[in-house]
C-alpha cells in the first residue's frame, strides 16, 4: 500500500503562489510516476502535471504550463507542485496520486487552495 498525504494548500490572493507538497509512505515507486489533479465545485477532476521518479520527466496539462512546476525529491519521496500567476479559477481541491503513469492507483484526501479576486 502507499499512503499520500498533501500539504500546502490555502488561501491567496490572485498573482500568487503557493507550493503544495505531497508525501508518499508505504510502498514506492522507483518505476512510477506521481501526479497532481484538481477538482474545483462542480466539475470533474482535473490531470495538472505529472512526474516520472526514474529520471524526472515531465508532463502538463496545457492551460498551467509556463504557471505551475512539478518536481520530485527522490530521497524522501516527496512531489512538490509550485504554482505562480495564481488565478481565482485554480480555486480547486488538489489531490496527488502514484502509479505506474496514468494509471493512478493511489491518491491522497486533497489539500484545498483558494485563489481569491
């Protein structure tokens, strides 16, 4: 089992940032991938970015590229998710999820990031 517990969520003021965190314990994956989502009320959730544990690679959803940065410590299997240019339409739940890549397996109970106007 992998248990992911995010972190980092909160309130700001649109044009900010803030860096979300997500730690997985439990078992790893050095072959997999991790993820961040979103879902914002009343909507479906979202694929933002992923990332590959053996070697970094990357991937986007195209509307947060350039404004949000996914990154991997492998030491102590944490994923961060820097966000900047902060819109009050990223005001979401964000949820990380680990797996082999796109197939998501595990996810975490989602920190809440409020973007006000």
């Amino acid at each position: 089992q992998v248990q992911l517990v995010e972190s980092g969520g909160g309130l700001v003021q649109a044009g900010g940032s803030l860096r979300l965190y997500c730690a997985a314990s439990g078992r790893t994956f050095r072959r997999g991938a991790m993820a961040w989502f979103r879902q914002a009320p009343g909507k479906e959730r979202e694929f933002l970015a992923a990332i590959v544990w053996s070697g970094g690679s990357t991937q986007y959803r195209d509307s947060v590229k350039g404004r949000f940065t996914i990154s991997r410590d492998n030491s102590d299997h944490t994923v961060y998710l820097q966000m900047n240019s902060l819109k009050p339409e990223d005001t979401a739940v964000y949820y990380c999820a680990a797996g082999p890549l796109g197939v998501w397996n595990y996810w975490g109970k989602g920190t809440l990031v409020t973007v006000s106007s």
